[in-house]
C-alpha cells in the first residue's frame, strides 16, 4: 500500500503520514481524487491517459490512484447508463412497504425477498409511516399491476403497499455531489 503526495499526484511508502499532505480533505482523499471521481461520474470510459489529461497528472500515478480508489472500495464498479424507455420500461413506480411484522427475524427475510427482484432497482428503510421505500420498474401499469399483486404481496411479511407513480424525470443523475469533499478556501 501507498499513501499519496497530495502535491505532486506522486505516491511515497506507506509510513508517511496522510496529514503531512496538506491537501487532503474528507476520508483521506485529495484534490485529485476527488477530481478523478468527478470525472469518472461524468465518463467512466475515459483511457487512462486521457484521465490524467484532465485530471493534471501523468498517466502512471492516475492509474495508481484508481486501482487505490477502487480497492478502497470508493469507485465500486463501472456501468453502462442505459435509458429505460428504449428498452421499453414505461413505468418508474415508487413503492412504500408496510411490514407485518417489525422483528428482525421478519425484517432480515423481507429484505432478502426484495433483493432477489430485479424489477427492484433501489431499497431504502425509511422513517415515518412503512418500512422501505422501493423504486420497481415495469413496462406498462398493467404490467407493475400484475407483478404488485402476483409478486410483491406474496413476499413474506407484507402487510399494505402504497405506491405512487412518476409522471416525468426532472432530474435522473447517478453522479454524487463531491463539493464536501473538497479542500476549503479560505
């Protein structure tokens, strides 16, 4: 392992110490770190070299610096962004769940029920009112109407769904806002 002159974009012996940097921000990370993570968001098939173009370093420490990223588990994978219509996903549902029972025995099989869906594309526990908020995927309302009934009813431990459709994306990034994790100005 290696920790990284914040400076040079450079990487020196693992004994150093990150603070020493100067630069670093947030959980370790510096200026440009966060500048590869914002461009990847952006375009995850940029070439090494072109990375480092834009990034402002040479293309052995980039590359260096997104194996370190990837294996310290901030970049998690790369994805192709796929556009739902052309594939004939017409409807974007959001589903609230209300559980029978709120026990962690019920909670764990309701969860493992709900990941093995792949109309399923987000989970979230939520507070308030029900238990998890779920963002399901179909190719028409008969469709989400049909699998609501003959699959997400049927899951254990559901008591009611309430679901609300979505009338039109406004806004459907997949890119994380990184301004915290930026060096202050002073």
């Amino acid at each position: 392992m290696y920790s990284k002159n914040a400076n040079s974009g450079k990487t020196r012996g693992a004994a150093a110490d990150p603070a020493d940097a100067g630069e670093a921000v947030q959980g370790g990370l510096d200026r440009y770190d966060v500048a590869i993570l914002e461009a990847l968001q952006q375009d995850a098939r940029l070439s090494n070299a072109e990375l480092a173009a834009r990034i402002g370093l040479s293309p052995t420490p980039c590359w260096r610096r997104v194996k370190w990223l990837e294996e310290q588990g901030y970049i998690k994978g790369y994805r192709a962004e796929i556009d739902r219509h052309r594939i004939g996903l017409g409807v974007l549902a959001f589903v609230r769940v209300d559980a029978e029972r709120n026990n962690a025995v019920a909670t764990r099989e309701l969860e493992d029920a709900i990941r093995a869906l792949p109309e399923v594309i987000s989970c979230h526990y939520i507070s308030g009112s029900g238990t998890f908020e779920l963002q399901v995927m179909a190719t028409d309302l008969d469709a989400y109407s049909r699998w609501a009934m003959d699959t997400l009813f049927k899951l254990p431990n559901v008591k009611d769904l309430h679901t609300s459709f979505s009338l039109g994306e406004v806004k459907a990034s997949r890119a994380l806002p990184l301004g915290h994790l930026k060096p202050k100005v002073r």
